[in-house]
C-alpha cells in the first residue's frame, strides 16, 4: 500500500519535551512527513522553539491546560485528511508510522498502536501493565469491546472520522474518550503492535493512583451514551444492595423484638428505586440500540463519496 505523505499530518501534544522533540520531528521530517503540528501546552522549557527549528508548525495552547484539551484545540488546525496522534516524549518511534497509517489508505477510519505486548523492557513497571490491563477489560464490559491498548497515544485517524467525535475530556482521560467516541460511531477500528521505549530523559505526567482513578470513573461515565444499561444499572444495582442489607438488618433486629419502622420504609424505597433505575437503563439500552441500527441504515443508504 502506497501512503501519500503530503496528505498526512503528524501531529504531537507537547508539554516539557526538550530532550526529545528535536530528534522526533527531525525523524519524521526525514522520512518524508512535511506537515508536523506540535501543540504545545505552554512548556517551561524550550519544546515549541527546538520544534520550529526543526521545521514543524509549533502552536502554543489556548485551551486551558491538559493532553485532552491540546488535543481538542488542534482539530481546528488540521487540514490533511490523514492524522497520525504521538506522544512527543520518545516512547513511540517514528519508524512505525507507516504500519500506523496503511490501514487508513485500506478504509479503516481509526487505528490504535497497542504497547503492551510489544513494549521494551523498562517502559511499563508491572504495576502500570496491569492498570492497563484492568482498565482495557473495564471497557470491554461497560463498552462492548476490547481494543487491547485504549490509553495508547499512538493513534491514526481519518480528518472525516474525526468530525464525528464529541469531546470534553481535558485531561489523560482524552484516550478513553476518544475509545468510547469510536466504539459509539461504529466505527472501523484496526489495532497494530507498536514499539514502547523507556521515556528517555523527560519525567512522566501521568500519576498511576489518581490518574487511573479518573480513567476507571471516565469508562464509566462515558458509558451512560453508549452502554446505559451498564451506566444505569451499576447505580440501581449499588442501591439495591444497600437496601437488601438494611433489610437484613431490620429483619433480624424484627426477630430480636427490635422495630426500627423508619429503616423498613427505607429499606423498601432503596429497593424499589434500584430497581427502577435499572429498568430505566434496559429502556435507554433499548433506545440506543434503535438508534444504533437507524443510524446504520442511514449511513447504508447515503451515497458514496466521489473519489478525490
């Protein structure tokens, strides 16, 4: 598959990526790729200054602070109709960005590079593999999917699927979105192995505790819009168990002789209100499905785009 690289735009998040940058659009440059966007999120060092003497295009952020919304901002300034996403931090090599766009030129709309079986020894501690890990199966369950690396940074996508993304997230959660965005679109997804290097000179950003927590409750949350079923019924099902164990609770006092009367309402309003909830996300199961399968046939019907 020939890749016409004057179509493709590189494009490289950046926040206090001295050390690496330079050596990072110099590669790309010298394999052909012309069009290089570095967004830089207002580094304290040099990063924007060492990318546009390399020859890329270096913007500074506008749009609050954070990965997610760096890349939020730059949907506005790609042009080329293929994209090809990358830390700016060393850890992904230039010399996979072939196998990272062929797919594209085949049909595909978006690909993902997957880092956790290929990864060099060092990248990953045990710790971050697993959180990985737990995380992929997460969104397997609350998505319906398994895409094997949703948290990777190396990424391609085509400009016209891009349009069909609606993001928010500001923040590492940027990549679970995006896995949401496309799973909800429909959209045809190609994961490829990719190389993972230790990160070479640049301290990490990402806080495994904290920044883990957010993605797990971001899985979640994103799954209200595609898996309200799963959305609802984790809420319905946590308020169940409660008022099943107050009720246990009541009902052995009741056998000790002990009423606690306001605790039996309770425990049959949390009961009742559990289930409700749940059923209330089989029916948004059910919408989503109808839409699912609407907008599938519109999609059918819509005539093919002519050829560039």
């Amino acid at each position: 598959m020939v890749i016409n690289k004057d179509e493709v735009c590189i494009f490289i998040p950046t926040l206090n990526e001295a050390p690496t940058i330079g050596s990072l659009v110099r590669s790309f440059k010298d394999a052909g790729y012309q069009n290089i966007l570095v967004l830089d999120g207002n580094s304290s060092d040099k990063t924007a200054e060492i990318a546009e003497g390399e020859g890329a295009s270096a913007i500074l952020q506008k749009r609050g602070k954070g990965k997610g919304n760096a890349i939020i901002e730059a949907f506005e300034y790609l042009k080329q109709p293929y994209v090809l996403m990358l830390d700016g931090d060393g850890t992904y090599v230039p010399e996979d960005a072939e196998k990272m766009l062929e797919p594209l030129f085949e049909g595909y709309d978006h690909v993902i590079g997957n880092r956790l079986d290929t990864y060099e020894p060092g990248a990953l501690s045990r710790m971050n593999h697993f959180g990985n890990q737990v995380i992929n199966y997460l969104f397997k369950v609350a998505h319906g999917t398994y895409l094997y690396d949703i948290l990777s940074g190396y990424r391609a996508f085509t400009l016209e699927s891009l349009k069909n993304l609606h993001l928010k997230e500001g923040g590492f959660e940027i990549e679970t979105e995006i896995s949401a965005e496309i799973v909800r679109n429909d959209q045809k997804i190609k994961i490829v192995d990719v190389q993972y290097k230790e990160r070479p000179g640049t301290k990490t950003k990402l806080r495994p505790l904290r920044d883990g927590g957010k993605i797990i409750a971001a899985v979640w949350r994103l799954a209200k819009i595609s898996n309200p079923i799963f959305y609802f019924g984790v809420i319905g099902i946590v308020i169940s168990i409660i008022g099943v164990i107050l009720g246990a609770y009541v009902a052995i006092d009741w056998l000790k002789g002990i009423t606690h009367t306001e605790l039996a309402i309770l425990t049959v309003l949390m009961v009742l209100i559990g289930f409700q909830i749940f059923m209330f996300g089989v029916i948004a199961d059910m919408l989503v499905s109808f839409n699912r399968e609407l907008r599938m046939e519109i999609q059918r019907l819509r005539p093919p785009n002519p050829p560039r």
